[in-house]
C-alpha cells in the first residue's frame, strides 16, 4: 500500500507531506526531491525504484504529486487515485491547481488527504461527496448535531449509490447531455490516413429530483441489432460500431454486459457518463494538403490547402492551423484569401486562424520562408501541421443519441437537451 | 524534519533566539481561550512541519487541544500528533482518553472515525492497549462509515502490536466483517486482510467458494477502489475447475468497461489467470478478445501518460502469453510526435513484439520516421528495433536491412553508429547475404566515438576480409591507436587483424606481428594478454588449426524480443497492474518485508536527520527498460536461485493440482498451526500417538485437504465451527483415511464421531460406521485415522474429474456432508499382476483409451524409477529406440482390477508418457496421480 503523499514544486521543495506508513523517512524524500524532481529526471519515467522505494508521481504542470511505496502496490490503481486526488483538489480551488492554490489551502489540503485514503488504502475520492462534509473553514455546527443529516452523509458515503443524495428536489427537472467528440489523425506525407480514432465522451448536466433510473440509448450496432424491428417502421441507420465504451461507476455494469443496455442512477449535477472509442468509419471533418518546395539555399515555400468535409449548412468555428517553420526563420510572407496567418516564433510557426469556416469549402495559405543563415548544418526535421477546430452540431463517428428515458417514482417529465460537438484532438499531417 | 543540532545552534545564536521568539508566540496563542488564535497557531506549526522544520517542542501544548469541539481545529491537532507521537511516545498517552471519549461520541459518526482512524496511526505499543475496547465497539458500530474505518485500523494496529492483536481476537472480528451487509465495509475488511497476511506471511483471507462469492456481490456495490481490491484478491483465487474459473470471468469481464484503468487492468489479471483453467479453445478464444479493445483504450490520445505508460507495459506482458488479444491493431502503437519519451520507448517495444510478415512493411515505414526525429535516445532504439525485426522475420530481413542501409546514408552520427551495431547481428544471424552494404558501412569509420560501434565495425571488417579490398589499411588505422582503445575494441581489433592474416597472410604479416608484439608486452589486461599469447603460440605451431578455430561456426543469434522465461511470465501475469509488473521483476525482489523495513528503522532511531551519504543506486533507466537489461534479470535469478528451484517445484505440484484437482497444496500455513497444536496434544495425551501409526515410509504422503470449513453450517441444527481436514492415504498395501478436527467454536464440544461414505465406483467404505477419536474442545485438534476396505456398494458410474467421495459426518451436535478428494494412486494394488506379455496385449486391444500428456518436472531417472516403484507403480520393460531414447513401461493395477498401462520417457526437463486406461475419465486421475507420485514425498 501508499507510504505518503507529497506534493512538491519545480525546484523540489516539498508542499504537503502526509505519511500513512511509518517505513518511509523524510530524507528518502528529500533525495527524490533533489535528485529527480530538482533535476527535471522526473520526466523521464514516472516510477522510479531508488534504494528499495518506489516513487510514483505524475507532473500537473510545474507540480509533482508523488506517492510512495515499499510494497508491490497496484500501480494502475495508484496513478489514478494521483490523477483523481488533484480532481478533487481543483473541485475546492475553482478548477486551479498550483503552488499558490496550494499553498494557501494548504489545511484543506491535509484534511482531504485525511478523507481520500486510510493506512494507504483509498477510500472515498468523489469531490461532490467530499464537499459535503469537508469544507474550507470547517463545517456549520448545526450540521454537526443533527443525527438524521449524518446518518445519510455517511450511508451516502459507504451505500451502493455513494454518488447521489436521496430527496434532491428539483422546481424544474432537466437534462442536459452534451456529446464531445476529440478526432485524431495522423496523416502521412502523401496524404494516407496512418491512423485515425474518435475518442468521445458524453457529459451529462442533471437537474432531476428523487432517485430516477435512466436508460440511455444511441445508435451503437449491437444495441440496434437486439432491439425488436416495430413493424412498418423503416430506419435508414444501421448504427455504428464503437470500439469500446468506459462508463461512470453509476451504470450497471452486468446489466450492460448482458443486455447491451445503459441503465444507471445519475449523480447530481454534472458529470461523465461514459467514454468510447471509434475507429471504423470516420468522418474527417477537414483534408489538409500541403506542398512543401525548398527555393533555394535560403528560402521555403510551403503551400496548405484545407478542405472542409461537412454539410454546408454547419459551420466550423475557432480554427487554428500550425504550420511549423525551422528555427532560423528570419520573414514569413503569408498570402490567404480568408483568416489571419501570422509567423508566431515562440511557437516556431505560422499559425493561421480562422473564426468562422463554412462546410464543404476549400482555401489556401501561401507561406514564403526567408531563412537566416546559420552554422549549424543539421537538416531540419520537419514536425508535423496541427490543427486545432471545433465543428458545432457534427460527429465525427456518427454518433446519435437515441434515446433517454427516465424514470422516477414521481413520475415528472424533464425537459431534455441535446448538443454535439466534434473538436480536433491531435489533428497532424506530416511535412 | 530535523532537529536543530548543538553544533549549528551556538554558531547560529540570533537566528535561533529568534526561532525560540516564534515558539514562545505559538505557544502563547495556542494558550488562549480564542478559537481563531489557536488555529492560527496550529496552522502555522503545521505549516513548519511540512517545510521539515522541528515543532515537536509544542507538543504538550498542542495536545491540550485536542478536547476542542470545533473538528476543524482538532483535525489539525490529530494530524500534528500522528506526525511526533512517536517520538514522544510519553506524551502521546495524553491523547488516549480524547480517543477513547471520541469514538464513543453518540451523534456524529464522522466523528467517532477519526477517532478510530487516528488513533491507529499513532503506532505506540504502550497506546495500543487502552484502544483495543474502542476498536472492538467501532467493529460493530451501527454506522458502516466507522465499521469500513475499523476494518483499517486492525490492520494498522497489528502491524504495531501483532501479539496483542491476535490475543484479542481481533483478527477473527476482521473475519467477520467479510459477512457485513455494507459492500464497502466488506471491500475495506478485504483489503485489511491482506495487509495482515502481507505482514504475517500466512493465508488470512481464506479463499472458498463461500468468501469469493461474497467477495463478488460486494463488488457490485462498492466504489471504484472498493472493486480494485475486491478484484485483486480474486486474483489469488484458485478456481476448481474450469467451470468455477468460467463463472467468475463471467463476472469479472463486465468490469472492463470500468472507467477507471486499475479497475480495467485488475480485471485482465484474473482473466489472463483464469483463462489457463478453461478447456474449450472457443472459449478462451472469446474471453481473451474481451480484453482487446479495453486494453487499447487504455493508450488512447489524451489518456494521463503516466497511465500509458503502465498500460504498455502490461500489454508488453499480455502479448508474450496471449497474443491473440493484440494482433491487428498496431497502429496503436505508432508514437505520436508529442508522447514522453518513455512511452514512445515502450511503445517500440511492443512494436518489435507484434511485427510479423504481414505488417513489417507498415511498422518499418514508421521506424524509418522515427529515426528521423530529434530524440537521440529515441532514435537509437528506433534503429535498434529495425535490427529485431530483421532477426526475428527472416523473410523481412532484406526489407530491414534495406531500411538500415538508408539510415546509413543520413550520415546522422547517432544513428550511423547504432545502424553499425545492428548490422553486426544481422551479420551474424545471416552470414554473407547483405554484402551490398560493405561498401557504404566502410565510409563511416571517422564517427564511431561510441566503442560499441567501433568495436562492431572492426568485427565486421574481420569477417569480411576477404571482400573488402582495403581491409588491411583499414586495420591497420585503427591498430594505431590499439593501447588507448577500451578493452572491447581492442579484443576486436586482435581478432579481425587474426582473421585478416589467416586469410590473406601476405598483408596481414606485419600488421599481426606487431599488434601480438604489443598485446603480449605492453598492454595490462590480462584476457587481452592471454589471447594474444594464445594466437601466437597457435600460429607458430599450426597455423592450419589456427584457421580452424578462429573461423569456427558460431551459434547463432536469435530474436531475443521473447526472453523472459514462462516460468518469471507467469509470475508477472499474476502482478498485472502492480509494480512488479514495471519493473519486470518478481515481487520479492524489491519488496522487503515491512517489519523488517520498522525494525531497522528503530535502530536508526527514526530520525529525520538527512543522510547525505545514502546515496542512489542505479539511475531510473535500470528500472524502467528491462528487456534491454536482461541482465538485471537474471542476476535477480542467479541470487535467489534457491528460491526459484522451491518455486519451481511449487509451481509443478500447484500445475498437477491445478489441472486436475484442488487439494490446497500450497497452504502449508493451517498445517503449520496444527502440527504446533498436534504437538501439544501427543504431549498431553500420548495414547492417541500410539494411535497414529508410522506412515510407510514407502508410499507417498497425498496433503491434508480442507473438506469442511468452519463455516459451513451442519445440516440439521447448522451449527458451525467444525472444521475438517482430510486425506486418503495408502499404507502399505491398506488403505486409510487421515481425518484432523478442528473446532474452531468458542464454547461446544464436538464427539461421538460416525463416518459414512456414498455409493463410489470404487466401492470404498470404512470398516467401520464409529471414528474412534476423543472428543474436540473449543479450539481443539485431534487426529483419526481409518481403514478403509473395498466392499462397499458399487456406483455404476465411471469416475469424474476431481475424484471425490462423498462422506456423512455424524457428531454428538450435528450431521456433516461433504467431498474428500482422492489421488488415484491410493487404489493402486499392491500386486503386480501384469506381467510383460499381458501388457503387449492390452496394449494392442482396441478398447482402451490412449493419451499423450506431458509432466514438466525435473527429476533424477534413477529416483523417478524409484518412486514409482514404491508406489506400486511396476515397471513391466525397457526399450531403447534407434535414436537410443530410452522407453520404459509401466503399469498398476487398481484395486477393482482395473489395469492401468504407462510408457514413460524421461527427458532433461519433463517427462513424456504415454497413457492407455481402459476408460477415458480415469485419464486426467492418472495423470495427477503421477504427478503426485514424482512430487510428493
């Protein structure tokens, strides 16, 4: 099991300290601290075995969150419950999570580390169950002494349902779904797909009051293929094919294994419902074309061209398309009919940004590159064009939510929201 | 947090009257009757504590606070205490009544667990003590947030205080938790167990059908970490059969659409366990591809790398034993230009795994890539893999070499000097087919600053010599600077400069001459030395010979992507998720035992004091590349070489037990306690020793076998407690049961015990309905023994796989029914009734059936010839085939006279046999039968 949790800085010095077993010392710490975190080492593995003790850490920006160990601890479980812990911390500090943050709530801190895990051992590490009775500045008294209140904070905090409150009540109930889709693609230099996957999620806003049982539906295949054809009705989707589905600890599991069916008790306010995985039959939202024509000892050209994939009556917004440039860059020339293209060097790049893009359209940037000289005579290796966007309305699987029905003892009708959106994930074309 | 010593503390004097300035100020607010100055005391001492500085001189002070009611304030008192409590263990008595009037607080629960939980990590012996009453309310508090919280505290206290623990009957309580109705007081009472049985060393959670049922209703309900724990500790079940193997997977599979990746990987490690116990190909076909697509979700873009990074590390694992589960998705495995380096260095080593003829033209067109990028490291391997490919795919050789040839050319010095390495095992591995490449590899000799290029270059050159046309100026350069070289370049250069004058003695003649000159006189290293003096002498009186021997054929080199051996797999396979699993290491190889790590600790007075000269061995690199250190591995090996022999032997016996029958071989713990218990009693009543008689020492000992748990109620008043271990023995040429009660009830007395068994195949029954034996007292064990005889009613029933007898228990309290295994070779007859000719002639019939089975064991001939012997296993002849492999027959007669027929072949590593059983299901009972006789004493 865990030794202790340590949240330390850039510069290796060390935030929060707590111990859970005695077999650790500080100083095995602070040599880690030192020697790995200090010297940026930390970078190059996440678990690292230093005289019999396992430091597991990951890196949230400038902090390490470290766990230690001295036993043949479940290692998937331990970097999760690291990746859980700062979730939970960034619920208490408005979504940050950094030296000041910490620093200053430093006390929660302790007290959270207190809640989430017993003797190394994790136990409760929800942030809305935690915030129901460990707050900043300690709980109101008269919380404290009502019996009845405590008695459903901890049947909460141990029941089968840990993550809903029983007796919400809702004037309005209402669900919001919303479904995000993340396309990657790695292109080749000619233009073949040399991998391409849909990694989705659908985020669920929940308003509902009492304990409602929700069934969700979309158009997976294999759920398509079980559901009973009603007569005379004719459906065009055949559904698609998901790789594979991770849900929230809500839904029933056996009950998806058997059935194929999404059944669960939904928490309170926002959260995810599941996760998929799609790598069959994607639709890329936008081809890049680039040529590449080195003009002389001092100067490159580099032409892009994009095209859109979609409906014309959908929209993409917010484009962003990198185009790397060498280091000695000394003037782009840009020539666009639409957006901005700009020549940014920190980001080594001409990164071309367009607000607004219609469907089924196609434009053109013109990059001219005058290069600086310099000594150094490595040829220069080309990372790949990126692009960053978001296609409103649009999924890139096909994804269609079908249905949610739910159902509650008050047997009330919420109003139910659906949006889609497809963003790019590593969207990259090789030069 | 270190204590400002003597020595700074007098050359330091302002700074440190300013610090006692500090402390006087804390001390005074912590005085004070304001809740808000406390608190801002205790947040600043707290504060000082994390930054490592001395506080502990507060601590009276500090620890009068703990009475407070405001529970923020006493939180942060709690947490100061847990942190020097054991320094000032004096002091740390103050807090105990605080505890003791906390955990019986009426109205708040949370309350009365932090107590609990606090309290148990205040690790005095002298505190344990007064918390034991506590402890045992808070088991069976109402509220099951304090029960999941005591559930922990046991095991803390227990690593404080074993003794007094289990003098108390606490772990038993811990027991009992696993029946709670609260899934997550169960999933904590697991996870408890096993922290106990980590640092006892024996079986705590008692795995049975029963526990493991409960253990897997409680995970439906739990939380995410409550699922892991109830996950892990199903992975050290051992189902029965494959049927029970097949029910649980049912149940677990469902988990690999969990979200959260150790549930995902907890879950593979029991299939990938539980998939060896299954029979039917389709099955496991279909369970294993359930694995896929969750294991690859685990690498998905935007997945925490570090989780990656444990997932590839897994998969790597997986692939070696099933790889079926990954086969067509490699893309997967591609890096992208953003991972760390790590996983881009562990995804190239799942990549070597998976290439195969189909997809190398893919896999090598993204290592050219790679090879293009800026990571030094990154490319080596890249070139490196390129290398594996073409020693593992014979076919795709010219492809890789191809592939290499252009790395070559980029004239890139990193990537040239790691092509030269890798075309050096390509040239061994295929002699004289990629001379092409001569020409281009002999333009590259400037860059080779790394020796181990330098060294396979030269080595290229010797074997070569004869095409390449300027080999001997070539050497003759790099024989310039012989004496300065490192000590492999040097040999190279000795042996390529041998070569070169074996083979064209007309250039090398002055070249060899003097290079021997100056290996012989000048230079220090002794292997060097000896080789040289060892050539010379060669070539001044047989040249011819020497030829010989310096162009010998080599062993060729194999694909070395596969070397971790089943036996260290298997062992990884069980660690999937864990650590061990990313070191590549068994456990016990970095894991030292807990009371072992304290015990040290105490004599390093537990201080914080920084030991500078404790310095780091090996960098992380030793850790996280294993496959390129094999070595690390087979030191680990060659230094617990004992253990692995021991292990081995376990893993076989476990392998017999396994397949065919679970007779709980490797839980010697129970025996060890109730041979300490049968001890006192032959002390106490030395007529039941008389009783016992002295086992033959001929026949093997089949194990005890837990038949009846403690647990199982009895069929007309359920009572429980009687506890039944059990084994049918040969003796001679009788046959008898070994019976061992245990009553494990605190306050009734089992007697008057009866036996009766059901209709058996075999028609065993005992002699008689009465077990003499005295009555168990509470706590109790004594030890029957009956013979058993063979003229009982006959079920007309082959026997089925385990062999079990069904039995009757009567008892003065109840009646008892349950299942004794049975190894086959107690019905062997001791008379050998087959002679040589019956044999050839049963053997010829058509109605027997015949199998090939193979025993992976190791054993002496000589004691295997033995053994069976003793156990009335007749050897009938002995042939040698024309390859001189010695076949021996054998053959037993059961005692329904039933023939048994064997040929055995004994080999380094395993033995071959070759069963004929006149029925089919008495194929598996044979098997195990010898593999009892081989490995049982």
């Amino acid at each position: 099991m865990i030794s202790s949790i340590v949240f330390i800085n850039h510069k290796g010095e060390i935030l929060i300290y707590r111990v859970y077993k005695d077999d650790i010392t500080r100083s095995e710490t602070t040599q880690f601290c030192a020697k790995i975190v200090a010297t940026k080492e930390n970078k190059e593995c996440p678990i690292i075995n230093i005289d019999g003790t396992s430091f597991i850490h990951i890196t949230i920006k400038d902090i390490v969150v470290l766990a230690t160990t001295k036993v043949n601890v479940n290692v998937a479980m331990t970097l999760q419950f690291l990746y859980q812990l700062v979730k939970v911390c960034r619920a208490y500090f408005g979504g940050e999570f950094d030296e000041n943050c910490i620093k200053k709530h430093f006390v929660l801190i302790y007290e959270i580390l207190d809640e989430v895990m017993d003797y190394g051992v994790p136990q409760i590490a929800d942030a809305d169950l935690l915030k129901k009775y460990i707050q900043e500045g300690g709980l109101k008294p008269e919380l404290m002494n009502d019996v009845e209140k405590l008695k459903q904070l901890t049947s909460q905090a141990t029941g089968a349902t840990s993550w809903r409150p029983p007796n919400l009540v809702y004037r309005k109930n209402e669900v919001y779904l919303d479904v995000i889709e993340s396309v990657n693609v790695l292109m080749s230099v000619k233009g073949t797909i040399l991998k391409a996957d849909v990694a989705g999620s659908i985020q669920v806003k929940c308003l509902l009051s009492g304990m409602p049982e929700c069934k969700f539906g979309m158009n997976d295949k294999l759920l398509m293929q079980r559901e009973p054809r009603k007569p005379g009705q004719t459906t065009t989707d055949k559904g698609i094919t998901i790789d594979d589905l991770k849900f929230h600890q809500c839904v029933k599991l056996p009950k998806f294994d058997k059935e194929r069916a999404i059944t669960f008790i939904p928490p309170d306010g926002q959260f995810e419902l599941m996760t998929y995985r799609i790598t069959e039959n994607i639709n890329l939202p936008f081809k890049i074309m680039p040529v590449y024509n080195e003009l002389g000892k001092n100067k490159l050209e580099i032409r892009v061209k994009i095209k859109s994939i979609f409906e014309k009556n959908l929209f993409a917004t917010n484009l962003a398309i990198k185009i790397p440039v060498p280091k000695n860059t000394a003037n782009v020339n840009t020539n666009s009919a639409i957006g901005k293209a700009k020549h940014e060097p920190d980001q080594q790049g001409v990164i071309w940004r367009i607000k607004k893009y219609p469907g089924d359209f196609e434009a053109l940037l013109r990059c001219e590159i005058d290069l600086g000289s310099t000594t150094n005579q490595q040829p220069w290796i080309k990372p790949p064009i990126s692009m960053e966007f978001q296609v409103p309305m649009f999924t890139a699987s096909g994804l269609r939510v079908r249905f949610l029905r739910i159902y509650e003892k008050a047997g009330y009708k919420p109003t139910k929201w659906i949006r889609y959106i497809t963003k790019a994930g590593e969207y990259l074309h090789r030069l | 947090m270190s204590r400002p010593s003597a020595s700074t503390s007098s050359s330091n004097r302002s700074s440190r009257s300013r610090y006692g300035k500090e402390v006087k100020e804390l001390q005074d607010a912590l005085n004070q009757n304001k809740i808000e100055s406390k608190r801002d005391a205790i947040r600043k001492i707290i504060d000082a504590m994390t930054r490592g500085k001395d506080v502990s001189m507060l601590f009276p002070d500090v620890a009068k606070n703990m009475e407070t009611s405001n529970l923020e304030l006493k939180k942060l008192v709690y947490l100061y205490i847990i942190n020097y409590a054991k320094i000032m263990p004096d002091l740390a008595v103050m807090a105990v009544n605080s505890f003791r009037k906390d955990a019986r607080d009426k109205t708040n629960p949370f309350l009365r667990a932090l107590a609990i939980r606090t309290m148990g990590c205040i690790r005095v012996k002298l505190i344990t003590e007064y918390l034991l009453d506590p402890l045992k309310e808070s088991i069976k508090d109402e509220d099951s947030y304090v029960r999941k919280t005591a559930a922990i505290c046991i095991s803390k206290l227990y690593d404080v205080s074993p003794e007094l623990i289990e003098e108390q009957g606490l772990l038993k309580l811990l027991e009992n938790l696993l029946n709670d109705g609260n899934a997550m007081v169960v999933a904590n009472a697991v996870c408890a167990l096993l922290i106990v049985q980590e640092s006892k060393g024996t079986t705590m959670l008692q795995l049975n059908p029963y526990t493991i049922q409960k253990i897997l209703t409680a995970m439906n309900e739990c939380n995410e970490w409550g699922v892991i724990y109830c996950l892990d500790a199903l992975a050290m079940y051992i189902p029965e059969d494959g049927k029970e193997a097949e029910a649980i997977l049912e149940r677990v599979s469902p988990r690999l659409n969990h979200n959260n990746p150790g549930v995902v990987l907890s879950a593979c490690k029991i299939m990938m366990k539980f998939l060896d116990y299954l029979q039917n190909p389709e099955t496991i076909r279909q369970n294993a591809l359930k694995m896929t697509a969750p294991l690859i979700s685990l690498l998905s873009l935007g997945k925490e790398p570090e989780i990656q990074y444990v997932a590839l590390k897994n998969i790597n694992l997986i692939i070696q034993k099933r790889p079926i589960i990954i086969e067509k998705d490699i893309k997967v495995f591609f890096c992208n230009f953003n991972d760390p380096i790590y996983i881009k260095l562990q995804k190239l080593e799942v990549l070597s795994k998976l290439a195969n003829n189909d997809n190398i033209q893919q896999i090598l067109h993204e290592l050219k890539e790679y090879t293009q990028e800026v990571d030094v490291e990154f490319v080596r391997k890249s070139v490196r893999t390129i290398g594996r490919c073409a020693i593992k795919l014979e076919k795709a050789a010219e492809k890789c070499v191809t592939a290499l040839w252009e790395c070559l050319k980029t004239k890139v010095n990193y990537v040239v000097m790691e092509s030269i390495i890798v075309i050096r095992d390509i040239f061994r591995k295929y002699p004289r087919k990629y001379e092409m490449i001569l020409k281009d590899l002999c333009e590259n000799l400037k860059s080779l600053e790394d020796p181990e290029a330098k060294a396979s270059m030269i080595w290229i050159i010797g074997e070569y010599v004869d095409t390449i046309e300027n080999a001997d100026s070539l050497l003759a350069n790099f024989s310039e600077n012989f004496k300065d070289e490192p000590a492999n370049v040097q040999h190279q250069i000795l042996v390529a400069v041998m070569k070169l004058f074996l083979q064209r003695p007309n250039d090398g003649k002055e070249l060899i001459h003097n290079l021997l000159k100056t290996a012989t006189i000048e230079c220090e290293n002794p292997d060097l030395r000896d080789r040289a003096y060892i050539y010379w002498r060669m070539l001044s009186t047989d040249p011819e010979l020497a030829k010989k021997i310096v162009f010998t054929e080599r062993p060729t080199i194999s694909d070395s992507s596969y070397t971790i051996e089943n036996e260290l797999l298997d062992k990884l396979i069980e660690n999937i998720g864990n650590l061990s699993s990313v070191y590549t290491k068994k456990p016990e190889s970095f894991v030292k035992k807990l009371r072992d790590v304290l015990n040290s600790k105490i004599a390093d007075k537990i201080d914080d004091v920084y030991d500078q000269d404790q310095l780091m061995e090996g960098r992380p690199e030793d850790y996280s590349d294993q496959q390129g250190g094999q070595s690390t591995v087979y030191e680990n090996n060659y230094d617990t070489s004992s253990q692995i022999q021991s292990q081995i032997q376990q893993s076989q016996i476990q392998q017999v037990s396994q397949k065919i029958d679970l007779l709980e071989l490797d839980d010697n713990q129970p025996q060890q306690q109730q041979q300490q218990q049968q001890q006192q009693q032959q002390q106490q009543q030395p007529q039941i020793q008389t009783q016992i008689p002295t086992q033959s020492i001929q026949n093997i000992r089949i194990p005890f076998a837990e038949v009846l748990t403690a647990i199982t109620p009895g069929s007309q008043t359920q009572i429980q407690g009687l506890s039944i271990e059990a084994a049918f023995q040969k003796n001679g040429d009788k046959i008898v049961l070994d019976l061992k009660f245990t009553n494990k009830t605190q306050d009734k007395t089992f007697s008057e015990f009866g036996i009766k068994f059901n209709k058996n195949p075999f028609k065993l029954q005992p002699d008689t309905i009465e077990i003499s034996c005295q009555p168990v007292f509470p706590g109790q064990t004594q030890i029957a023994q009956l013979s058993i005889n063979t003229n009982g009613p006959a079920l007309e029933e082959p026997p089925q796989m385990p062999y079990k007898i069904q039995v009757a228990l009567k008892t003065n309290l109840d009646v008892f029914y349950f299942f004794i295994p049975m190894s086959l070779s107690v019905l062997f007859s001791s008379t050998a009734s087959i002679t040589q000719q019956k044999f050839i002639e049963l053997s010829q019939a058509q109605n027997l059936a015949r199998k090939q089975e193979v025993l992976q064991i190791t054993i002496d001939p000589q004691r295997m010839k033995e053994k069976f012997e003793r156990n009335y296993f007749f050897l009938i002849g002995a042939r040698k085939d024309e390859r001189g492999v010695e076949l021996l027959s054998y053959a037993a007669t059961l005692v329904n006279g039933m023939p048994l027929l064997v040929n055995v072949i004994h080999t380094q590593t395993a033995i071959n046999l070759q069963l004929q059983v006149p029925h089919p299901t008495l194929m598996p009972l044979l098997y195990q039968a010898i593999g009892f006789i081989l490995t049982l004493n």
